[in-house]
C-alpha cells in the first residue's frame, strides 16, 4: 500500500459524530461489538473537555475493492439500506462512546469494570468541574435511567428527573454538550435570585468545558478505495491493540457477506457431516483449519491452470494457505472446494482409523490433518488404490517420526500437498518430506511423555504390530478405539526400577512402556516381571505359552521378562520399534545407540 492510498486531515468532533448518526460513517461487520465501561467513558470526556489527545481514527472509504458487510454504530438510527461514505477501521470504541453519551437522546448502555451491565445518563457537576481542585474526570458521573441516584436503601440521593433538578443540581447533561444553547438560556433563567450567579458558574463551565468539546478536532487517517483486502484487514490489526484479535475465519465472513455468503453458517454445516462420533478425531479441526485447506486447493488450482496455459512453473501464482492466501480466497472458490475439504476430511479420519490413530489425545500432528484433506480431496477415487495409500502412509510417518510439522508448517503444507500428489499419480518423484525424514535410535531413549510427536507416532505403530492385551486377551487397538481406559504403562514397573536403583531415563522411555488397559496395569502393580507373569497367567486363566504369546505382540521378548533382564529387554525392543519404523518410514533408521 503506497503512501498515495491515505490521508490525514483533522476533522471537527462534532462533524464525526453527526456523520455516525446519519450512517454515513458506519463499521465493517468484522468489528467487535462496543464494550467500554463507564469509567472509560468518562475519562475520554474528561480528556476531550480538558482538550487532551484521545488519539487518531482510522476509515476506510467504502465502495472500493475492498467490500465488507456493514452496521451502524451501536445506537445510531439508521436504516439497513443507508450505504456509508466510510467504515471505521480504529476508533471504533471512542467514537461509539462519545456518540452514545455526548450526541444521542437516549440512555448509555455499558456496564462497571466488574462486568455489570448498566444503563444511564452522564452528567458533569458543573461546580466541581471549575473549581480545578481535582481530576476533571471525578466531577462526571453515570446516573441510572431514570435519572435519580439513590442509596443501599433506595432513598433517593440525587434526583435529575426534570430539566428543573438538573438546573437546580447543577449538573450538566452530557447530551447536550454539543448543542448547549437551549439548556443554557433555561439554566439561567430558571432561579431569578441566583440569575447573576449561575452566568458566572456558566461563562466558567462554559470556558473550561463545553466550548472545548464544541471546538475539539481529532485527527482521521482515511485509507482510499483503492487499498487492497490484505492491507486493510492487516492495518485493522495493527491498530486494535485495545481489542481481541480477528482470525481470518472472521475478516472473511465480513468479506463473503458482502456478496450475501454466510461463511458462518456454512461452516457450521460442513462441521455437521463430521459429528459422528465415528469421526472424533476431527473433533478439534477449527474454522481456520478449514479455510487453510480450502485455500491450499484454492491455490493448487491457479497454479495448475497458470502452467497448463504455458507459464513457467517459477512464474505461475504459487500454491499456499498463508494469512494473505486466505484473505484472498473469493466466494465462488469456497463454494467449489469447501464440500471436497469435508470429504477430504473424513477419507483423513478413515486414514488414520487404518493407521490405528483413533482421538486426538494420540494425533501426533493436528497440523497433518489440513493437508492430508487437501491431498485426499484432490486425488478423489485416485486415493484409494492400495499404491495410493502405501505413499500417503510412508509420507505420513515420515512427517510424523521426523517431526517435520513442529515448527512453521504453512510453507511445508504448500510444499508437500503438489508433491504429494504428483508422486501418486505418477507426474513426480519422492516428496522432500518422505526423502529427507530421518529417524535416529537414540531418539527413543528422550521419548516420555506424550507431548512428542513421535512418541504418539510409536504409540500408533507399536497398535499396529497388533499386541494383545496380557490380562483380557483382546486386541489393544479394539480396546483403544472403544476407549477401554487404555494407556501406555511401565513394562518393567516404576517402583520396581526404582527399588533396583536403574536409571529414570532408561526404565521412563517408550522403549519400556506398552499399551495395556488400567485392569491389567493394576494387576502387573510395582512388581518384577517374572512374578506378575505368574499372576497374569493365573487370573487370565492361560498357559505360559499364551501369555507368552501374548507379551511378544508387544515386541517383547518374554524370556527377557521371566529373567527380569532389563537391559536384555530394551536392547531386543528397542530393535523391534526399529524394524516397525523402517517398515512404516520405507527406510532403514539410523541405528546410534551405545550400549
């Protein structure tokens, strides 16, 4: 945005809010509602009246590229079909303020800075704002709306019901402050014997208060038609430090409701076809989330189109799902990719499902699910060949085991969605993601927790080797999917390893834990190996060599729990979590460790 796009010139008060009031001036949809307590509210008047800085605003002339939905400032009366000179991008707060408390006829409606909704009139104490002995702000006062104040007990306190007890008071309505000729003349004229001294307290207020208000100029910077999307949405953001900050999901269904598209409500249904709970681990997938996938395919189309008409590649627009990529999405290619991302969507959930990742609570990578709906949604029926899935899967672990999505992902996201594809349809070779993944052994021994990756990652695969469990005999991943209280527990116990003094860093790595359900993990308690196999043979009601059977599909080898040779354990399992990320990575790990 060159500097040729604004301009800043000051603009009387007064003028400001007269153009609100007849929607000249009005807000763009994506504005919060207006939220200022009432203690705020006075002290701006008390900065205006002292004739104090209250800040710049910022417009938009409206009719430009740029359209947004629009609404009038709250309280201005007017009609749904008044079109506005100009949207305020930043003042939004101070302007309705003011308008609300100093132009129209009608009570304030804010709250107190505990939250509580109020509703009232302001008025000035005209003696306390000229006698300068204390802060302006202190002579301004909310009174209710009924303009009488009263105490705990409901005893009226104060009573400004009739412009009478106003005059009587001396208590200025702010309403009239910037038309106060009519309130003044009655004002002085209403007590003959106090006639020459309410003039004086007059001229004084007057001076000190009502004629600065009438005189006072804020600064506008007005931002031309010609200003694109991106900067005006990101100039917003730059400038409304006071207020919670907009995602895209919101500039867009500001954006698209100018062309009558409820984003909003699109959304909602698109949400809808994935709410069963065969579905759950889509459950987290956000507005945002959407968008970004949307707009990936937004871009991969231009892009290919742009090629296909004989641009070269380095030239064509590029494929991304960026901030500025999504403020640029238009409503017809919503329209066209929003369903393909739903579907691409739950052909993600069924993915996964076969990978044996069922909740979000053991989804390595949120961040995965956008482009693998963008990948799924633009091969279609391509995506189920068993080729097909066989690429998907080894570029999925190999995201997943290299930790590639940690950091920044949106460059990756446009990076692997094309490559990703062209390798499946036979139109390119391996993606970078798939042939520069590489997984060291020693990065199991710094796997403990779940809030790796990769330690979900193993959580998944060792679900696939198809363990059972020790006391039930079930397959793990039908006790997972149904939620059975599964976990991943200690194979050689904690209080064990502890008592033998090993380690916390050898006996706390995933190398020495394994999905079992809580009934199982009681029963195993903080005993040796060799004695809660006795017991799980026992209460399970099975030979040794089903139990036996049953611990090595874990990738366990069950002499070495008999013989409670921990070391012996973890250099064998070690080497089977090894074989079963060659196997889903389609390369050999990189086999470092010391022993």
């Amino acid at each position: 945005m060159g500097v040729e796009a604004f301009g800043i010139e000051k603009e009387f008060l007064k003028d400001l809010l007269k153009q609100v009031d007849r929607g000249e001036t009005q807000l763009p949809d994506f504005q919060r509602g207006w939220v200022w307590p009432d203690r705020n509210i006075a002290a701006l008047i008390a900065s205006i009246s002292l004739g104090y800085p209250a800040g710049t605003v910022m417009m938009l002339q409206h009719g430009g590229e740029v359209r947004f939905k629009t609404r009038a400032v709250e309280g201005a009366p007017v009609d749904g079909g008044v079109v506005p000179d100009r949207l305020i991008l930043d003042g939004q707060q101070r302007l309705t303020s003011l308008y609300q408390s100093a132009f129209r006829d009608a009570p304030v409606e804010t709250r107190d800075v505990r939250g509580k909704a109020l509703k009232g009139w302001f008025y000035i104490d005209m003696e306390q704002a000229v006698l300068g002995t204390g802060d302006l702000e202190d002579a301004i006062h909310l009174i209710p709306e009924d303009r009488v104040r009263s105490d705990f007990r409901g005893t009226p306190v104060l009573d400004l019901s009739t412009p009478e007890k106003e005059y009587a008071a001396r208590m200025f309505p702010c309403t009239a402050l910037l038309d106060s000729m009519a309130w003044m003349l009655a004002f002085v004229q209403h007590s003959p014997n106090l006639q020459a001294e309410n003039i004086q307290l007059w001229q004084r207020f007057h001076e000190a208060v009502v004629q600065r208000f009438d005189k006072y100029q804020l600064p506008v910077i007005e931002l031309g038609r010609s200003t694109p999307r991106q900067a005006v949405c990101q100039v917003f953001e730059k400038v409304n430090t006071g207020g919670v900050t907009l995602t895209v999901f919101e500039l867009l269904t500001a954006t698209f409701a100018a062309d009558d598209f409820d984003l909003r409500e699109n959304w909602d249904g698109q949400r809808a076809s994935w709410a069963d709970g065969k579905y759950r681990i889509l459950r987290e997938v956000a507005n945002t989330d959407f968008l970004q996938a949307v707009t990936l395919l937004a871009t991969h189309e231009r892009h290919v189109a742009a090629v296909q008409s004989g641009r070269d590649v380095a030239q064509a627009p590029r494929v991304g799902c960026r901030r500025s990529d999504m403020l640029n999405l238009t409503v017809a290619e919503y329209r066209k990719w929003a369903p393909q991302v739903a579907d691409g969507l739950r052909a993600t959930a069924r993915f996964l499902h076969s990978q044996r990742i069922y909740d979000t609570k053991f989804l390595p990578y949120g961040s995965q699910l956008i482009p693998l709906a963008a990948v799924f949604a633009l091969l279609d029926k391509q995506a189920e060949t068993a080729g097909a899935r066989d690429k998907i899967s080894r570029w999925y672990w190999s995201g997943v085991l290299d930790e590639a999505y940690s950091g920044t992902t949106e460059t990756r996201f446009a990076r692997d969605v094309p490559e990703l594809v062209a390798w499946i349809t036979g139109n390119g070779s391996e993606p970078r993601t798939v042939r520069e993944a590489q997984f060291f052994s020693s990065r199991l021994w710094t796997l403990r927790t779940r809030g790796s990756a990769a330690y979900k990652g193993l959580y998944a695969l060792l679900l696939q080797a198809g363990p059972v469990d020790w006391g039930t005999g079930s397959a793990m991943a039908d006790e997972n999917y149904f939620d059975n209280a599964v976990d991943i527990h200690h194979i050689f116990p904690r209080a064990w390893c502890e008592k033998e003094e090993l380690p916390p860093e050898d006996y706390n790595s995933i190398v020495n834990k394994t999905p079992l359900t809580a009934r199982t993990n009681r029963l195993i308690g903080g005993r040796a190996p060799s004695a809660y196999l006795r017991s799980l043979a026992k209460s399970a009601r099975t030979t040794e060599e089903g139990l036996e059977e049953s611990v090595s599909s874990h990738v366990i080898n069950p002499r070495t729990l008999r013989e409670d040779d921990f070391y012996g354990m973890l250099r064998a399992r070690e080497e089977g979590i090894l074989d079963l990320v060659d196997k889903a990575m389609g390369k050999p790990a990189q086999r470092d460790t010391e022993w």
